[in-house]
DNA sequence: TCCCAGGACTACT
DNA sequence: AGTAGTCCTGGG
C-alpha cells in the first residue's frame, strides 16, 4: 500500500466512472479495481490522500500519477474555459478535480471502435470478454482478472474470434486494425507528435474510425484536449442549452469558444450533466 | 415485437 | 456534398 499526498483538487470517484475508461470495477468498501496496462491496482480517497495497492508495485506512485495526470494543473486550463463561456461556469466549478486519464493507445483504439453504435455496458463486456481470452490472468486480492492483450498477443485472432467476444459488426474493423498494428502499417507511437489535424485525418483512414472515434482515441490516449467528440448527448446538450443544431455549427462553435480545452469542456459538460440530471 | 445505445459505412442523389 | 438505410447485441 501506498499513499499519495494530493495538493490540488482531485475527484477520483468521477474521473474513474465518467466514461472515458471501460475496465474499471467497483468493490463493495467503494474501492476501484483498475486494470492499467501491466497491473491490476485498487484505488481510494480519502480527504487529501490517495491510498494505492497494485498487483505489481515498482514504480507505483509515478505510473499512478500518471495515469491519473496528478503532474498537471488543471486551474489554468479551467480560468480559460470559465472566461471564455460563463455559461459553462457551473459544470467547471462542480467538476473540478476532474481529471484527463492518459490512457494507452491500443486499448483506446479498440475500446472506441467497439464503441460505435453501442451502449457502455456491452462495451465493456466485449473488452473484457477480450481480455478474458487473450489476455494474462491477474490474481488481485480475492479476485481475478485479465490485463488487456497487446496487438502482438492477438496477431492470430480471426474475425470470428472476435464476433464471438460480442463485438457485432466491428468484428471487421477491429481485425483491419490489429493486423495493420502487427504488419508495422500503423505505428501507434506515431501520433504524439502530429497535429490534432494531421492525426484525425490519418486514425480516419482506418474503416470503423470515424470522427468522433477519432476524437476520442486523441483525446484519451494522446492528451489532444483540442479535439471536440461529438456525439448524441453532445448535440442534445447543444440543441438544449445553447440552441446550435448539425455537427458542423456544433464544431465550430466549439473550436472558437474553448478552442485548445475544447475536449475538456465536453469532460466537464458530461460530468456535470449526469450528476445532476 | 419493436426500439435503441456515447457511429460509421454504403449507396444513393 | 449531403443524407437515408443498414449494421451485432442485449436490455427495456
């Protein structure tokens, strides 16, 4: 076990489940197990201490924090989106603490392609039938669990393997994918480097990643807080408070009122929407 | 039985 | 360039 001193505000229970991670489950003392890439960890809060167990423990504090961008100071970024919208204002101040995750790309890839036209349960369900499969066996405290495989581990899974992990449709796009990443035609690590632009262009190259998977993949796996994910409840919310209909008014409304945060501001928007609702 | 849930593709104008 | 119809799956 190991404890973290946090300085600035962190809100753990809402970063976990406002639905930028899939992989996560709740224990009955209101812990969360979290498989994170190599390891199974468990986390809780408690005032201003962040207590951690892990299934492996080198480097715990910093890959947590990391994880969790514990690094980063969220207060510059929140003045910017308050005084750029005042009417965001309520949803900032509420979801202060609210952190981006920095996910890892392969799983992000996968997890948003599942994710188009499907709800967050059968999401979830299909990763971790995934896992289940491919993946290693963790035991962490008196529960099991699989870490999700790389692209390597599933170098010889058949379209039919997936289909069978309930993926649907996607079972075709999720196949392209994987043997584009064993093939080296995709180099993952790539897209830290390029543009918001550039990079949405070259993921959309891809068959099953559209805009808004895209942004997604950017926005959780590549810190690109530009990008604006828009989706079903966005355009509600949109039609809802701020009267701008179609995909195309609702970006560029968004690119010139939070401009580089803008990918946040949905963050804090969603947040703020399902907790009060 | 029908409908849809955090889209994308295809096949049309 | 823009838009209807279709797509696995499971739960209401």
């Amino acid at each position: 076990m190991i404890k973290i001193k946090i300085e600035k505000p962190f809100k753990l229970d809402d970063t976990i489940t406002c639905g930028q991670i899939f992989r996560f489950f709740k224990r009955e003392d209101k812990s969360f197990d979290i498989i994170l890439k190599d390891r199974v960890i468990n986390v809780y809060m408690d005032e201003n201490t962040l207590y951690v167990t892990s299934s492996k423990e080198d480097n715990l504090e910093e890959i947590v924090k990391d994880y969790f961008d514990l690094n980063n100071d969220y207060s510059v970024i929140n003045d910017f989106l308050v005084k750029q919208d005042e009417k965001l204002s309520d949803a900032v101040n509420f979801s202060n603490g609210l952190m981006m995750i920095r996910q890892d790309p392969f799983e992000t890839v996968i997890s948003y392609i599942i994710s188009a036209n499907n709800g967050v349960n059968q999401i979830a369900s299909a990763l971790n039938n995934i896992a289940k499969k491919y993946g290693k066996k963790i035991a962490f405290n008196d529960k099991e669990y699989y870490l999700f495989p790389s692209y390597e581990d599933l170098k010889e899974i058949t379209q039919n393997d997936l289909r069978n992990c309930k993926v649907g449709f996607r079972d075709k796009y999720l196949k392209a994918m994987i043997d584009k990443l064993n093939n080296k035609e995709i180099d993952l690590n790539e897209f830290y480097d390029l543009d918001t632009k550039t990079a949405l262009d070259k993921l959309m190259q891809n068959a099953g990643i559209g805009p808004k998977v895209a942004s997604c993949i950017l926005l959780f796996a590549y810190q690109k807080y530009d990008v604006f994910p828009i989706d079903t409840w966005v355009k509600k919310v949109m039609k809802k408070d701020y009267e701008i209909e179609g995909e195309k008014r609702i970006r560029d409304f968004a690119t010139k009122t939070y401009g580089k945060y803008s990918g946040i501001a949905i963050q804090y928007l969603f947040n703020y929407s399902r907790n009060n609702k």
